[in-house]
C-alpha cells in the first residue's frame, strides 16, 4: 500500500527531514479540523444516513485523486481537504451515536488518546535507530487481513466487535511507525500531501477504534 519508490515529483533533495515533517503535520492538522467541524455540522443537522454513505463514496474518489494531481500541488492539496470534508460527513452520525450513548466526553477522550498515541508513536520512530519501514510488508499484509476478516465478519458475526477494535488499533499502529519512517527517511518519493493522506488515514482509523473499545467498556461498566 504504502511502498518505497525512487523520487519522481516528490520532495525536491534539499528539503530536510524536519521540514518535511513540519509540512505533513501542518497539513494533517488542517485536514483534521475539517473533519471534525463537517462532522459536527452533520451530526447537529441530523443527516440521514444515506448522505454519509455517499459523502464517504464521494471522498474515495477525491482520495484516489489525491496521486493522480500530484504533479499539481495545489490542486492535490484541494483534493485532500476535499476528501477529509467528506470522511467527516461519513463518520459524523457514528460520533453523534457514540456521544449521545455514552456522552460526548468519550468522543473527546478518543481524541486525545489519539493524539497523544500519534505524537509518542512518531518520537518512538524519531528517537531510535531501527528503520521500521522494514515492516511496511508485514504492516500491508495485515491490512489485507484485517480488511478481509471485517468483510467476512460482517456476514457470519464469528469475530466480537471488540477484538476487531484491537486488531484494528494493532494494525494502525504498525502504519503509522512505517508512515513516520518514510518521513524521516525522506519521503521515498511520496509528496507531503500524499504522506500526510497516510498519517490522516492512520490516525482516523484509530481513533475510531479507540472509541468503539472506550464506548464498549463505558457500558460494561
């Protein structure tokens, strides 16, 4: 999913490390209030559920033209914040569901841990010495898996939603140790926009089974 290529339109070579980072995570941030400022307006104007099922299938398309304007960085840019208002009309209704179950200070509290989660990931990978883009095979290997043990689920229920949530957060958690490896070593090719399309997805996923396993638990106890 994620693989290492030689520089095309990537990064120009004198652009640092550093910076780069300071690019991903200034873009990422952006697209993550977005997300969260669609989610909230959708969640508030109580859209139905088939509005969200066609945002999400509407940012697909802006994702998979996220690469295909990379040669444009303003439009590529364009398409990001377009798919990143889309996601938040998608996961708007599952947030406002979980707030209102077990009260909006779940919500935040997913958040937070996933923020702190991404930062203390990202200085796991900054502060050591192995390469864990080493893992990025095994990182896409699980991801089919787990892609395709929820299609199966979906049908047969043998997996408890719960598991599921962990396997989820496991799998997400590798991507973003190899995410932030391809930022330290320079990108491998990639643009800061489509690295920082990487984190965003990362973070989103993770977050989202952060608040299934915190909302499971608040009504176990």
């Amino acid at each position: 999913m994620y693989q290492t290529q030689q520089p095309r339109f990537g990064p120009p070579a004198a652009v640092s490390t550093a910076s780069l980072l300071g690019q991903v995570l200034g873009i990422t941030g952006a697209g993550f209030l977005i997300t969260a400022a669609t989610a909230y307006v959708t969640q508030a104007a109580g859209l139905p559920s088939g509005i969200s099922l066609i945002a999400m299938l509407v940012g697909f398309g802006f994702l998979i033209a996220i690469s295909g304007t990379r040669r444009n960085p303003a439009l590529s840019m364009l398409m990001f914040y377009l798919f990143t208002a889309c996601e938040g009309i998608g996961i708007g209704p599952v947030i406002g569901a979980y707030a209102r179950l077990d009260g909006p200070g779940i919500v935040v509290d997913a958040a937070s841990t996933t923020g702190l989660g991404m930062l203390t990931l990202a200085a796991v990978v900054y502060l050591t010495s192995f390469d864990y883009r080493r893992l990025s095979g095994a990182a896409f290997g699980a991801l089919i898996a787990l892609v395709l043990v929820g299609l199966i689920s979906a049908f047969t229920h043998f997996l408890h939603p719960g598991v599921y949530a962990w396997l989820t957060l496991a799998v997400f958690t590798l991507l973003v140790l190899v995410d932030f490896a391809r930022i330290r070593g320079g990108g491998g090719g990639a643009t800061a926009i489509e690295l920082a399309t990487s984190i965003y997805l990362d973070s989103i996923n993770i977050f989202l089974a952060i608040l299934q396993i915190l909302g499971m638990r608040s009504r176990d106890d």
